[in-house]
C-alpha cells in the first residue's frame, strides 16, 4: 500500500508544496523540478541532462547534472571543470535533490557547501577524463 502526504515549504515569495506518494515520486519530482527551472535552465536539462547555476555569495558557476551524488561541478572562469560537490536530502527522489540543490546554491551557496562533499577534479578526470569546454557552458 502506497502512502501520500503533503508538506509546503515558505521560499521567500513562494511555497514549494510537496506531495510524498511513493508510486509517483520520480515523475513528480522531475515535473516539479521542471516547473522551477528558469527557461534557459530548462532548455539546458532537456538538451544536455544538466543545468547551469549561479551561486548567490560567490557568484561561481555550477552545473547540476541529473544524479544523486557528486552531480555537481563548479566550473572556473575557463568553464572547466574545478572541483565537484555532493550534498542532498535523503529518502527523495532524484528530481527533488536537484531540485533542492539548485534552491539552495541560488539563495544560501556558502551555507550549502559547508556541509558539502568536495571532490578534486583530478579525482574524476581518472574515471572520465579531462572536461574540455563546450558550446552549453557560454550560458554561465
């Protein structure tokens, strides 16, 4: 048996309600994302599966990638890849940690990254090799 409730969360101007019903969530959690993201945002995630983000404090460049862990990659002014970060909710779908992820850099970046996992690029470029700058990241 499949259990609902609902929680709103206050965001400034806006209330972010959450219904929890557990068959639904991934297609939920995507639309709900979907319907925070800004145009430019939205084209990005359905061209590249990712979106970029500007943090609030320190004005860096994020690209949040659809994932749970270490999906985000903070970008230097080159747009290459400096580091990557993790942090997310627990128990929730993968539209509401990027969701989550992108509220949080866009209105409390420093908050967030201190209690964020960080990653040297190097750590990656093992795995995936180097990130070369490409046509998306002019949107940052």
């Amino acid at each position: 048996m499949y259990s609902s409730r609902t929680e709103d969360y206050a965001l400034g101007s806006r209330t972010l309600r959450l219904r929890f019903n557990e068959w639904m969530r991934p297609k939920s959690a995507r639309n709900l994302l979907r319907s925070w993201l800004s145009p430019e945002q939205l084209t990005q995630y359905d061209t590249f599966g990712h979106f970029m983000v500007v943090g609030c404090d320190a004005g860096r460049c994020y690209r949040i990638s659809r994932g749970r862990a270490f999906n985000i990659h903070e970008l230097d002014a080159g747009a290459r890849e400096h580091c990557t970060w993790c942090f997310a909710p627990g128990g929730v779908a993968t539209g509401d940690i990027n969701l989550a992820q992108k509220i949080a850099l866009e209105n409390f970046e420093n908050r967030a990254l201190s209690v964020a996992n960080r990653s040297s690029v190097s750590t990656w470029h093992s795995v995936q090799g180097p990130s070369e700058p490409r046509s998306w990241m002019r949107w940052c």
